[in-house]
C-alpha cells in the first residue's frame, strides 16, 4: 500500500518563525499528533547559519543589520545559506520506516535523487551530487541536509528559483580556502538557478511545487496529497518560537569561539566538510581540559551528539582526549552523514597539541 503523506504550504514567513515551525513539525510527528508531511516555505531575506556553525565567522553580520535581512540558526547541521523570496523551500517529515531505509546517507541519496527527478521533468538536467547537493552541469541548483530526531527523520531542501548570487554572498563569509579548493574566483560562480536554466520558460510558483511533488512519489514511492495546517501546530510553533528558536540567546549560542588569549583552536577540511575545535585548559600546567567547542559545516545524527561529546570532554587530562573520544563513539548510536569519529578526534587532539 502506497504510503500518503500530508502536504501543507506554510507560505512566507520570517527567518525564526520558520526554523520553530520546523521544531513544531518533528515535535507534533513524534508525538503522533500529524501525520508524515512534506512542507512548502518560503522566507523574506535571511542568512541562516548551521546548528554547530558560528555565527559571527560565518555571516557578514554588519551588512546583515544595516539592510535588515534577518538573521537565523537552524536546527539542521550544514553551512551558512542565504534565502529571500526568489528561493523555495521544501522539507519532509516522516517515521524512519515509512520509506524502507533507516541508513541517513542511503535516506540522503533516495530523498535528493528523487527531487531532481521532479526537477527534470521542468525541462532541466538536474542530479544528485553527493554529498547532498542537486546541480546541473556542476553548479547547485538544491542544498539539502536532514537528521534524524529518534524514530522522525528531518530533512529539508533549499531551491533556486530566481537569485541574484551576489546578493547571496554579500550576506556571507565564504573563507577564500573554500573557495581555492574548489578553483573558483567566486562562490557564486558554484550556484545556478532555474531562471538562469529556463528563461522565459519558468512555471510558476505552484507547477515548481507539483513537480517536486511528482518527483517525490515517483522517486520515493509515495502518495503525496495536499493538507491543512492544524491550529495546534502553529501554537506549538509560536510557543518554540517564543521560548528558544526565536530568541538572541540560541541564535547567538555559538558566536566568537576564537576570542580570548586562552584558546586553543584547529580546523580540517575534507570531503565531509570542515570541522573546528576551540579548546582551553586549566591547571598549573595547563594540562586539563576546562571546556571544548566544535563547530563546523557537517551534519551528524542525532544533533545532541556533538554537545555530549562536548560534556564528556570536560575536565580530562588532556593525554587522555584521543581516548576519550574512541570511548564516545563506541558507545554513541550514531548516523555521520558527512564526517567520521577520526575526524573530531584529529581535530581535538591537533588544537590541544598547539
């Protein structure tokens, strides 16, 4: 039997406001209060930095406030985006077996091959890169990233409908590293859009939504049909929005980790992204640690992993950090999409070295 799956469209809404409906969908679907549900959004303009990102390394946060594009933290791991109007955003929600697959890469794989599926049918030749992009002819046309939230995977996408890329990365900081690893003068030279594709041939709005929809329940198997948005989800969104999502305090969680004397820090980049650690220590000898920060642009299941990995750090010798770290993994349920353990560990151990 064909899985259904609720279809809703939340419309434009602000940054935060967005970000909280998200929290609300997982909360309500782990609760059993909805059904699997594939989301439609839209935002005003907005820079919103990754859930381990942070912020003031990663958005050009005086250009941000002097032409009020808002400013955001997601839920979902991954770097630093830039949305408006000319962009639409598309997520689902669903039980971990609804699909048949509980791997988060083989999710990843199915879930994006399946989007550029409906995107072709739009007239362009669009495919899944891993690690979770969709492009044509080797420029992003669709981000993507996702987790999972115990039995309910997250997952969400971000496509480009009509942007100006220069506006884009005037929002962000794009380190010059990033840019030279992969030979381009500009970042924006790394996106296109279906305006820049098609022309004067560019559907509206709500053909660009029935084709992702087509691409959906072709590509994943699925009955998609569109639905209504309850009252207890909004008040649910209102209130997340309200106590956490929307507040300075979680938008600002990671800001400035470098700053101060005392730190310690290293970065890697690599296939699955970059990973940074900040470290200092206490002690005569400055040989314990008192606190470690990781951030960075990759995506980890369950999110929580990288805060506990963080808390079990706390107060070690730092001689025992590498095995500290074999220890947590060990012992962790986890789904890397993009990064391994030796990663973090090469990471912790590198910045405690200097």
């Amino acid at each position: 039997m064909t899985r259904e799956f609720r279809v809703i469209d939340t419309g434009l809404r602000p940054g935060r406001a967005n970000i909280a409906f998200d929290k609300a969908l997982i909360e309500a679907h782990q609760a059993g209060d909805i059904p699997d549900t594939i989301r439609f959004l839209r935002f005003p303009p907005t820079a919103l930095v990754g859930r381990h990102q942070a912020l003031s390394r990663e958005l050009r946060l005086d250009h941000c406030r002097e032409r009020g594009i808002g400013i955001a933290r997601r839920i979902t791991g991954g770097g630093a985006i830039f949305f408006d109007e000319g962009q639409l955003g598309w997520e689902l929600v669903f039980s971990r077996n609804s699909l048949g697959i509980s791997n988060l890469a083989e999710l990843t794989r199915a879930i994006c091959e399946a989007a550029a599926r409906g995107l072709r049918g739009l007239g362009v030749a669009a495919a899944f890169r891993p690690r979770n992009d969709i492009e044509v002819d080797g420029r992003k046309l669709c981000g993507t990233g996702g987790y999972f939230d115990g039995d309910t995977l997250f997952y969400q996408g971000t496509l480009l409908i009509d942007l100006d890329p220069e506006v884009m990365m005037a929002a962000l900081n794009v380190p010059e590293a990033k840019l030279a690893k992969r030979n381009l003068d500009s970042a924006a030279q790394r996106v296109t859009t279906l305006r820049a594709l098609l022309g004067d041939r560019l559907p509206e709005l709500p053909a660009i939504q029935d084709a992702l929809l087509a691409g959906f329940a072709e590509g994943l198997g699925i009955a998609p049909r569109r639905g209504e948005i309850t009252a207890a989800e909004e008040e649910l969104a209102q209130r997340i929005h309200d106590e956490t999502i929307g507040t300075e305090a979680f938008v600002t969680e990671i800001d400035d980790p470098g700053a101060g004397d005392d730190v310690l820090s290293e970065s890697r980049a690599g296939p699955g992204g970059t990973v940074t650690a900040y470290l200092r220590l206490e002690g005569p000898a400055r040989d314990r640690v008192r606190e470690v920060l990781l951030t960075g642009d990759f995506f980890v299941t369950p999110p929580r992993l990288v805060f506990d990995l963080e808390a079990s750090l706390r107060g070690l010798p730092v001689a025992e950090l590498g095995a500290a770290v074999d220890r947590f993994f060990e012992a962790a349920t986890v789904d890397l999409l993009t990064i391994q353990p030796a990663d973090f560990r090469e990471v912790i151990l590198a910045a405690a070295a200097r």
